[in-house]
C-alpha cells in the first residue's frame, strides 16, 4: 500500500501490474469512498506512441474519478 495525492486528496492506494494486466485501487479515508481501475491488455498506438495507450488512459480515468467521485 501506498499513499499518494492526487486532485488535492490524499488516499491510500496500490498499482500492479503483469502480462498486460494493470490495476489500480484508491481509498479516499477522509470520504469513506473507494474506486477500482481494471485493465485485462495493454495497448499502445504505434502513431501516437505514450500519448495514448493504456496507462494514459489509467490515468485520465484515475484523474476524472478523483474529480468526480471524491469531491
């Protein structure tokens, strides 16, 4: 486990990742709220290169919920 900020907030959290396989939990203590972020492949656009793939994407999505979610 971890602790990380992110948007302002400070959570307690964990990332792995394998074989293309990467997770990503948050607990937000102060709200009492969680999130999970899944991803069953890894991908990446030979054209955009790191500008998107799938961690970008994790963290665009991890980005919106912070902002969404735990408010």
């Amino acid at each position: 486990y971890f602790l990380e900020a992110h948007g302002g907030r400070n959570f307690v959290a964990h990332s792995g990742g394998q074989n293309g396989f990467i997770s990503h939990f948050y607990v937000d203590r102060a709200s009492h709220k969680g999130a999970i972020i899944a991803f069953n492949t890894q991908s990446e656009s030979k054209k955009l290169g790191n500008a998107r793939n799938t961690r970008a994407l994790d963290a665009a999505m991890r980005d919106a919920i912070v902002a969404a979610l735990f408010k």
